[in-house]
C-alpha cells in the first residue's frame, strides 16, 4: 500500500514522467507520440535486422504498445496499435516492402494482433483507472487527523495511516503487523468478547476507548468500529477509526466539576443532601450534605445502622419500619424524624425518596433529607407568641369587663338592692303575719315563698358579675343571642335610667342559635351599649336613645345592630376606632372597640362600624355564625 514513491511510479522511467507533467495536454501528446513511433520503429528495426518472424516481432510490439498504454488514453492506444500493424504488414507481410496482403492467414493474424492489442491496452487503462481511485482514496485517508487502523480479524494492523502515526507516536513501519490491542495497551469500556460480539452482529461499533501512546502517556479516543467482508460476506478485517478526546473529556471534567460543586453549594444553602440507596447490594451513598446534617465525617461509610444510631430513640422503630417497607417493595417514602445528635440537641428531618430502576434489575432508591430543624423551631416560637398573645389578650378583655364592672357599681348596687329590698319587707311582713294571736301560716308560706324567689334573683345577679369579674377560659355553649342581650340590659336598665337613655330592644325569635362564650358576648353588648350612652351624654344629646336590634339574616347567621341618636363618628376617626388605645374620652382607655373585635372575630364573625345609623348616631353591627355552621 505505498504510494509514495514519487507520483506516477509504475514506469521505471521516473525523469521523462516528470517532464511530461510539466507539459500542456497538446505538447504531452504529440511528445509521447513522437516517444512511441520512435519506440515502434527501434522494435521494427531491430527484427528487420535480425530477421525475427512475423509472430516474435508482433509480441514485441504488443509489449511495447502496453507500456506506452500506461502512459495515455485509448485513442494514444489505438493510434500505437495502428502504426505497428502498418509495420508488420510493411516489413513481415508477403509481398515484403508494401501495404498489400495477398495471403487471407496474414489478414487474419493481423486483425488477431490489433483486437488483442486493443483489448489489452484497454485492460490496462481500467487497471490505471481503478488504481488512480484508490490512490486517491488512500490520499484522502492521509489527510485526515483521525487515526485509522485496519486489522484483520486476529487484530493484527494492515493499514496504520499518518493520523495513527501522529495520535500514537508509533510509525507505520513499528505498528503493521502488531495486535492493535496490545501495541495500544487498550482500556475497554466492557469486555472486548462483548464489543466483538455486539461489532460481528451489527456490523459496527461505536465507544470510547483509552490507548496507551508509543510515551506511556495515555490518550482518549471516540473508536469507530467497521467490518470489512470479503464477496461471500465473511468478515476478513476490522477499519478502526480514532479521534482524540482529550480536549473535549478535560471540558467535559471541568463541567462536571462545576456542576458538582454547584450541586454541593446548593445542598448547602438549602440544607437538603441528597442519598442513593441499591437495595439488593445494600451500598448507600451520602452527598456531603447529607453526611453534615447527619453529622458524620465524609470518611465514614453510609449505613442503615449509622442512620438509626444517630435516629432519635423515640423515632427509631417508626424509621426501621419505613426502611423495611421500601426495602420490601418499590414504594417511596416521605416522612419525618429526629435526629439524636451526639451534643444531645435534637434536629427535626425530613426525608424523601423514590425508586428508580434506571435500566438495571436492582432496585434504587434516590431522595432527599432537610434539615427542617429551623422551620420546626420557626413554628413552636409562632405558637408560643400566639399563646403569649392570646394570654395577654384575655387579660386585656379582663381588665376591661372589670373596670366596666367598676362603673357600673351604682347600677348593680341597685340590681341587687331591689331583691334585698323586697326580701326585707316580705320578711317584715311574715314576722307581722306570725305575731297575729292565730298566725296566717298559709300567708306566711306565700312570703316566705317569694322571700326565697328574690333571694334566688339576687344570688343570680351576684353569679353573673362574678363570672363579668372572673378570670376563667372562655367556654362555648349554645347561646340564644336575645338571651344574652336581656341579662346585659338587666345591668345597662339602672345605668340607662340614671342618664336618661331609653334602650329599645328589637329580638328575632326566628334567629338561630350560636356558639359562644356567653360573658364574651356579654361583654360586647356592654361595651357598645355604655360607648353608646356616653357618646350621647358627652355631645349633650337632648333625645337620648339606644337601640340593639337582632336579625337573622339568612338563617346561617345572627346579625346585631347596636345604633344610637348620639353625634355619630367624625369620618377623620372612622377608620382608628378599631386600633388599640384609640380614644376621644378623657379617662378612655381605647381597648373597648379592639375587644370587642377580637371576641366577634375569635368567634368566626365580624364587627363594622356605619358613621350614621337609622336612629341619626352612630351605628355598630355584628354578626356571629350560627351554631349549625361551626359544627
Ligand atoms: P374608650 O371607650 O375607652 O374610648 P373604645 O374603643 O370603646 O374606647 O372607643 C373608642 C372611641 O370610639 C371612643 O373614644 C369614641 O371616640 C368612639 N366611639 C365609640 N362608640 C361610639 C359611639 N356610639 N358614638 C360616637 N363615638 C363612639
């Protein structure tokens, strides 16, 4: 297979090649057909000279014909092949010394010789022809900076081009003939008895490879695999293709790394490793992450012992069982745990994962572990603020029914004389009716009867302002809304009285029943009632009037409207009466409004406020969920 040797090396005669190369077309014919007559005629001569025959001057001819056959085309050919049948029949044809032929055998042998001669030179222009291709095929083969290797099929090399020199430092002259496999030290990706297997039945193969080179210094490769077969489709060699990958698997490296330690970053920042776990080989593997919020060295080797040991005692056989499931089955998991840390502090965790085949019969898991230790803390200080605030709230609210309580001492003073007063004078007159000589015992019975009814209604009234007063947790029961606004303007009818405010109240007997806190409740009555009268009493309202209204509103509901004919809310105070401490009294406190709020709120309803109502003041509203809804 070397071409090499000087461009057109087939004639011995390299110099005259040369210059007829250097010639135009025109000048190369008429030089080589100048070359050739000579050449014919130096044959002639030569048998003429030597009284050589007929046949043994035409063989002579022939050859000569082929080699100049070599040189140029059919038309050179045929011109040659021309000439020389002019000189055998001119010099060996009966009658000698002319062009005639008497005899038909001498016809014959001189139409054989130009058909053979024709033939023959036309054989060796295919032959030049299907060289020149392949010559030129080889060149392409030169060219290229892939090294390209055919072997036959024991792996010797046959062919090792420029390219394989360049990539593997070895010359040709070093490599054909070696086993490819051992001369490159080759690395497979699988075994060779596979590849080879997989390159007879497809006919290719395609991989990468690693080659040692000629320094010992080792080189990637994208390897190419093609067989080559002979007619009857028996595989008689191996084309091998190499491209170095060196550049591309360093860019390759680089990116990964990159990406790797993006991944490691993130994991970091959001506190999430990562972990794979291969059931049926038992091997686990742990990002850094996971091995940091475990609190392992990387160096340890991951285990499911190691997790349950660092599993807080009280979590670990819920743990062991979630591993034996998926251990069992191809179900993921998605759970959380504490952790034991070895300082004694506790990390809350929360694990996922799913499972994956991923092309192998194994079965794999991949997932994920947070550490939601912060959240979790994040969560238990949100409920212990919301405790704190709702203990603060109740204490507020208490302090408030209190010093509500506080103003209206006259008016329960008043409440409770009433009974006492009555209690008094029944039992004056029962003393009266016993002192008779024949005392009225049927009357005395009847006193005595109503002595203990007004003792009841007075043992009731104390029982409500010591529940106004008391400081318990607020308790939902069935409530008739009516109900509650009665037993308040029990207390609000002295104080009313004493301010000469008329309160009107409007009931909705169709009005469901709802859930709640009967003091709360009690205490938003009050609260709006006494700002309603004070409003009234603070403007110098000459019509003084309270209305509290109930509505059932859509049956789903209870609406209650507490309006007044006070002066109504400046629009400039419309949007503060609900903040805390807002207040326009001298000895105000501002929390009444922001109670009662939060009270209808914490009972599912909402409190608005209406600068002008129907009664010409100002108008609150509220409405609470019936119990039917709540349950
Ligand atoms: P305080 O009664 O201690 O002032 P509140 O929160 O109960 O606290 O009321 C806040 C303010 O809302 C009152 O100071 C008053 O200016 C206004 N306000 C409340 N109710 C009425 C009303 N019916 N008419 C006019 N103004 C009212």
């Amino acid at each position: 297979m070397d071409h090499d040797a000087g461009g057109r090396g087939h004639l011995n005669i390299p110099v005259f090649l040369a210059k007829l190369d250097e010639l135009t077309p025109v000048q190369r014919l008429v030089a080589l057909w100048i070359f050739g007559g000579v050449a014919l005629a130096l044959v002639t001569w030569a048998s003429v000279h030597f009284e050589l025959n007929l046949a043994t001057t035409a063989a002579a001819l022939l050859i000569v014909i082929v080699l100049l056959s070599l040189l140029d085309s059919f038309v050179s050919s045929a011109f040659f092949s021309l000439i020389a049948i002019l000189s055998l029949n001119y010099f060996f044809v009966q009658p000698l010394y002319t062009l005639d032929v008497s005899e038909v055998q001498d016809i014959a042998a001189l139409a054989a010789f130009l058909v053979c001669s024709l033939t023959v030179t036309g054989l060796v222009r295919r032959l030049r022809d299907s060289a020149d291709i392949q010559r030129e095929q080889a060149q392409l083969l030169e060219l290229t900076a892939d090294a390209i290797i055919v072997r036959d099929m024991d792996g010797a090399i046959s062919y090792w081009n420029r390219g394989a020199e360049q990539l593997y430092g070895w010359s040709r002259a070093d490599a054909i003939g070696k086993v490819t496999h051992d001369l490159l030290q080759t690395r497979f990706p699988v075994p060779l008895a596979q590849i080879n297997a997989l390159l007879l039945d497809a006919g290719r193969w395609e991989g990468e490879l690693v080659h040692r080179r000629r320094d010992g210094t080792e080189v990637p490769v994208a390897s190419r695999w093609a067989v080559q077969k002979d007619a009857r489709g028996q595989p008689v060699g191996i084309l091998e293709n190499n491209t170095d990958i060196t550049e591309r698997k360093q860019a390759d490296e680089l990116l990964h790394r990159s990406q790797a330690a993006f991944l490691a970053e993130a994991q970091r920042l959001s506190h999430t490793g990562s972990f794979g776990w291969n059931v049926v080989t038992g091997r686990i593997h742990w990002s850094d992450e996971t091995f940091r919020i475990f609190g392992y060295e990387p160096a340890a080797e991951p285990s499911i012992d190691l997790l349950i040991q660092r599993t807080h005692p009280d979590d670990a056989v819920r743990v062991r069982e979630t591993i034996y499931r998926a251990a069992d089955g191809e179900r993921g998991f998605d759970f959380e745990f504490r952790l034991l840390m070895p300082d004694g502090t506790v990390r809350h965790v929360h694990a996922v994962a799913h499972s994956m085949r991923n092309g192998s019969p194994d079965l794999h898991y991949v997932g994920a572990v947070s550490d939601i230790t912060p959240a979790k803390e994040a969560l238990a200080e949100r409920a212990r603020a919301q405790e704190m605030l709702d203990r603060v709230q109740a204490d507020l609210a208490h302090a408030a029914r209190v010093s509500v309580l506080g103003e209206l001492t006259a008016s329960i003073a008043h409440e409770v004389n009433q009974p006492l007063t009555a209690i008094a004078s029944s039992a004056a007159a029962g003393v009266r009716w016993l002192r008779r000589p024949v005392p009225n015992i049927e009357e005395v019975r009847e006193l005595a009867d109503s002595i203990v009814s007004d003792a009841q209604r007075a043992g009731e009234i104390i029982s409500r302002i010591r529940a106004m007063a008391a400081r318990k947790a607020p308790e939902r029961t069935l409530l008739v809304l009516d109900e509650v606004i009665g037993e308040v303007l029990l207390f609000l009818r002295n104080e009313a009285r004493s301010r000469t405010v008329t309160v009107l109240q409007y009931t909705a007997p169709e009005a469901p029943q709802v859930l709640g806190d009967r003091t709360q409740l009690q205490q938003v009555i009050v609260n709006l009632a006494i700002n309603a009268m004070q409003a009234m009493v603070q403007a110098g309202s000459s019509e003084r009037r309270v209305v509290i209204r109930t509505l059932a509103a859509d049956g789903t509901s209870v609406r209650c409207i507490v309006e007044d004919s006070g002066p109504g809310i400046p629009p400039e105070h419309i949007d503060r009466l609900f903040e805390s401490f807002f207040t326009t009294k001298p000895s105000g406190m501002g929390m009444g409004l922001p109670i009662c709020r939060s009270i209808i709120e914490a009972h599912g309803g909402r409190i608005t406020v209406d600068r002008a109502g129907t009664a010409g003041g100002a108008s609150f509203s509220f409405t609470l969920p019936a119990a039917s809804e709540q349950i």
